[in-house]
C-alpha cells in the first residue's frame, strides 16, 4: 500500500466533494490512481482531459507512486 | 491688470498687497504657503517649482475672475513661486479684499484651492538623504467643495448658489479645466519603475482579451498605471447578470457593448490612454495580425477556444501571453513568456477539452470577488513582464484555492514543447484547423431563416436549458454529450446545432462531420438571435 495525498481542483473538487483527501492505495502508477478515484468519486473527466502534477512538478501519467506523494489533477477550466 | 502672477524670485508683500487697498474694502485676508522641512514624514532640504507658466498664468487669471464673480469681494490678487526655494520661503500668496469678511475668507480658500488643483506646477522636494523626487501639485482635494452650502450667504451667491455643490460645480469648472495630467507618483516611488518604467508603460502596447469579470480588473489597473496602448476584445453586451463582478459596469450601462461601456470607463480613469476595441471576438483569419500589433496579451475570455486561438497565436507571434481562468471559487494562472522554449497552452492540455466539460460562469456559478482577485494578479504579471521587474520570470502554472485561500505553484517542465513536432507546428496546425470550422458556423438572426433556408435545427443544449428558454421554432432535441454516440442515425441532410452560446455547437458540428454528416453550428448560439421584443 502506498500513503498519498490528493488535492482537487475545480470540477474535481465539485464531484470529490472535498479539496484534499489523503488515501492508502495499491495502485501502482497515477494512472491506475485516476481510475480508481475516479470509481469512488464518479469524475466525469477523462484521464486525457487532466494534467497531473507530483510534488508541485508536472509528472507523466505512468509515473510510480511513492509513498508521501502530493498529487493533483488539474483539469482545464474555462470560466473568466 | 493682471491679478495672477508667476514669479520666479522672491516677492515684496506689501507690493502685492498695495492693490487691494481700495476704499470700499472693509477688510483684507490673505493666504500665504510656505516651504516646510518635511513631507510625508521625510525631512526636506528644499522645493524646485517648475511651471507650465503659459498655462498657469492664464489659468491663475481665470480662477481669480472665477472668485470675483462668485464672492462678493471688492478685488484679489495671487502669485506663485518657481525656482528654487529654501525652507520658510513663500511658495504661494493670496490677497482678497471685500466689503465683509465672510466673502474675504470664502473667495480667499476658493482661489488656493483651486490653484492647488488646477495649476500645471510640480515640486522637486529635495531631502535630506540627499535623493529627490517629483511631484505634481494638481489635482488635491478642494476643500470649498465640501463647505455646506450656507443660509446666510449674501444675495449675490443666490444667483449662483450651487457653486458649494461639488455636481453643480462641476459644469461652469469642468469646461475651463487645465487638460488632466496623469500623477503616477505612487508607483514611480519605487524603486524599481521610477521615471524610466514608467515611459516604459507609457509606451508599452497591451490586448486584452476578454472583458468580463477578469478583463475588467485587468483594464482598471492597467490604465490606472499608464500602459500607453489598451486594446479591448470584447463580442458581448453588458447583462445584469454580469454586475456582480464585472466592476467596470453600472446598471446604467446593461445593453450596452462591453467593449464600449469599458472603453469609455478607462479612460474616464486616464484619459491620456490610446484605448482601441475590437467588438467581435477575434478568429484564426486575423488573430496573429492582431497580436503584431501589442507588446502582450492579457487572456481574459471565459471561452475555450479563444484560449486556444490565443495560445497558437502567441506562439507563432512569439508574444507574451498572461492567462487566466476562474471556476466557482479558484482559478490557475498561466504565464506564457513567448520564449520559443515555454511551454505553451497545447503543452499542458494538448486538445482543446470539450466545452461541456470545463465550465462557464453561466453554468458552473461564481462567486464575484473570485475573477477580481484573479484579475487583479493578471494585471500584477503583465506589470512584472513589462516593467522587467524582479521575481519569478519562469514559466509556471499558478493553482488558486479561495475557499482554502491557498495557492499552488506548479513549475511548468523547461523546455516543454507540444507532443508532436513542437509548439510552432502544433499552433500552425490548429490555426489551419480553426479556419475550416469557422466555415463551420453560420450566422442567422431568426430561427424561421434557417428553417426556411433548408436546416434541419438539433438543439444541443441540456433538457433544464431547453425548458428554460426552448427555441421559437421545431428542433430536435439532442445534449451534446450525446452526440458521438448517436452521429450514426443522422440521416442525410444539412443541419444547424444551436446551443445558448455556440460553443458547444460547433465541437459538436465538428463531433458530426467526422461521422459524416454535413452539420453546421448557430455561431453565438441563443444568445446572438435577435431577442423577440415583450409586450408592455
């Protein structure tokens, strides 16, 4: 098990209902992450509509987790 | 005679004072202002006046007239200091004689008021630390305007009795007024910008984007600092739903194009701007001639596919472009540096999203201050890039949580280019692509024209949007989630997608012509036919 902490933002915070949540999780690479969130939150967006950023660095989606990781999916946002 | 004078040397009071004693004056008042050793808590060495003297005097001579006209006054006089002055030196003189000493006392304040507010003279204050810095002795507070109109004033004030209302004042005053001179001294303090960045600004060129509740903080504070050049894309009319945030509109100004309401709002802030204004939303045909013509872009749009458009465009122009976005109550601002190395908008998000997906105001909901602190740092970076000032100048995707009030900073991979052959290509592709889909849309005013013109109309927004404003004429209804999936029972035909703002339309147009079908999109939507007009 892997211990990370997430951070939601815009439609994800809205769906997650919360900003941040820290879970254990045997996902091994955040793509596998997304899709499991995306199980338990019901998220609307695809994988290819979001960005996903480590430890405040933009990071591949096949990326290995780590234990204490800070993950964020960032969807595109439009409102101004 | 001349009751106004510039002196450049010291001046003899009672020479001054010699042609107010008249025999009807019953008394005399005078004001005198002298150079002080501090300001603003900073002890001064000295003052250097400076005048525009052909203007001051003929502006001096005119507020004295003013002052005859308006207080019963028996004659005044006035003179203003240039040159250098020592601390105790007489900067200004004001001698008013009159019957009574009400008049003397009212006409007295009147004058230096008025000269303290109108006259083109600035002051080189000289402090001890042995730094200087100018300032423009125009527009002070005039204090008279603020005297409550009294019962006891003489006859001759009935026939002018507004002259103490600041709204009346305003007409007789504002057609004489000196030309506005733009005071930039706050910001010119510091270090950093002083007189050079500020003929930076004055010739810096800047497109905003967008004058919604992010442009509009963004063009306040951008005219506020002297940016020489505004220009003002903007399709939409201002609504009173967009009050709430959109700060530089009033009710007053509901129907009217934003692009106009902003326009003259600016500069009625500094009127020394050269503000331009495009009121129809820029596309791939003209978007890099436009950009040629600005030093940086603002983006501001709460529309997808101008950000796009902006990105490629920036790319391929190498401008610098300061993004931003907002939903419900966060937002992400992204700097594009126009390096050829940074990472542009395709970098990040290498497709335009469905609009469906990411949220407009009208759909997700806003709070107001939330596009106005994300505005107003718009505004903080595009003064950063074009002052050069220090901090940060690396690429970066800014995350803003204003329910946390906490904000990310995500360093955007150096040299990041897009997926395919870089940044250039992928923006050339696009723009090329672009230009096809705008062949996509087609303009009608009425639904009954399209009808007529052989559309098949297919209404692509949600069922809740639909009931609340359903279409005048027959369509089929289809959201436009759900259109991938039913491309393939479209029979043959022309149809028009229509969605409230024409966004949804077009990508779903688009969703269709890859299956095949010949499908065009409402350009505007809804919200671009012609309104039927309510009776009563």
């Amino acid at each position: 098990m892997t211990q990370v902490t997430l951070e939601y933002y815009a439609q994800l915070r809205e769906q997650a209902g919360r900003s941040r949540e820290a879970v254990q999780t045997q996902s091994a690479s955040l793509h596998d992450l997304y899709a499991e969130l995306r199980a338990r939150h019901g998220f609307t967006l695809d994988a290819q509509a979001l960005k996903v950023a480590v430890n405040s660095q933009f990071s591949e989606w096949n990326r290995p987790l780590v234990d204490g990781d800070v993950v964020v999916f960032i969807p595109p946002v439009a409102g101004g | 005679m001349k009751r106004f004078r510039m002196a450049a040397e010291a001046v003899e009071l009672s020479v001054l004072r010699q042609p107010l004693e008249q025999s009807g004056a019953g008394g005399y008042c005078s004001f005198e202002g002298w150079v002080r050793d501090t300001n603003e808590g900073r002890p001064v060495d000295g003052l250097d006046y400076e005048a525009y003297n052909e203007l001051a005097l003929s502006e001096g001579e005119r507020i004295i007239e003013e002052a005859l006209a308006r207080y019963e006054i028996t004659d005044a006089a006035a003179v203003h200091r240039t040159g250098s002055l020592k601390i105790g030196d007489l900067a200004v003189w004001i001698g008013v004689s009159s019957a009574h000493r009400d008049a003397a006392f009212r006409a007295c304040r009147y004058i230096i008021d008025e000269i303290k507010h109108r006259l083109p003279i600035w002051k080189k204050e000289r402090y001890l630390e042995g730094d200087t810095a100018w300032v423009a002795c125009m527009h002070t507070e005039r204090a008279h305007l603020s005297e409550v109109s009294d019962a006891h004033d003489h006859a001759h004030d009935h026939g002018h009795a507004h002259h103490h209302h600041a709204e009346a004042h305003a007409t007789p005053i504002e057609a004489t007024r000196a030309p506005f001179v733009p005071d930039y001294s706050r910001q010119q303090r510091l270090r950093d910008i002083g007189p050079v960045g500020q003929a930076k600004l004055a010739a810096s060129r800047v497109l905003v984007i967008g004058a919604g509740g992010l442009g509009c903080p963004v063009l306040s504070y951008l005219a506020g600092a002297g940016v020489g050049t505004l220009g003002i894309v903007d399709g939409d009319w201002v609504d009173a739903s967009n009050l709430h945030r959109q700060t530089l509109y009033t009710a007053m100004d509901v129907g009217q194009r934003k692009v106009d309401a902003a326009a003259r709002r600016i500069s009625a802030v500094n009127p020394t701007l050269n503000v331009r204004t495009y009121a129809e939303p820029l596309h791939a045909g003209n978007a890099e001639a436009v950009f040629a013509e600005y030093d940086l872009i603002v983006e501001c749009t709460d529309d997808m596919r101008s950000r796009y458009l902006t990105s490629d465009a920036a790319v391929l122009t190498g401008k610098p472009v300061v993004f931003a976005s907002i939903y419900q109550y966060e937002g992400q601002l992204h700097i594009y540096t126009g390096q050829a190395d940074a990472p542009c908008l395709r970098c990040l998000w290498p497709t335009m999203p469905d609009p469906a997906t990411v949220g407009t105001c009208a759909e997700a909901g806003v709070l107001g201050p939330v596009p106005g602190v994300l505005g107003a740092m718009q505004a903080v970076e595009a003064l950063k890039l074009l002052l050069d000032l220090p901090g940060a100048r690396r690429d970066s995707l800014v995350l803003v949580d204003l329910l946390e009030l906490s904000t990310r900073h995500i360093a955007l991979p150096k040299g990041a280019t897009c997926n395919h052959a870089g940044c250039a290509a992928a923006a050339r592709q696009a723009l090329n692509e672009a230009r096809a889909s705008e062949s996509l849309e087609l303009h009608f005013e009425h639904l009954h024209d399209a009808l007529a013109a052989g559309y098949q109309l297919v209404d692509v927004r949600e069922p809740a949007e639909v009931a609340a404003q359903p279409l005048s004429a027959a369509s089929r209804q289809l959201p436009s989630g759900q259109i991938a999936e039913q491309a393939c029972g479209f029979a043959p035909g022309r149809y028009l997608l229509v969605c409230a703002s024409g966004r949804r339309s077009l990508h779903a147009a688009q969703t269709l012509r890859a299956s095949g079908v010949e499908a065009y999109s409402l350009a505007g939507g809804v919200a671009a036919l012609a309104r039927p007009v309510l009776a009563g």
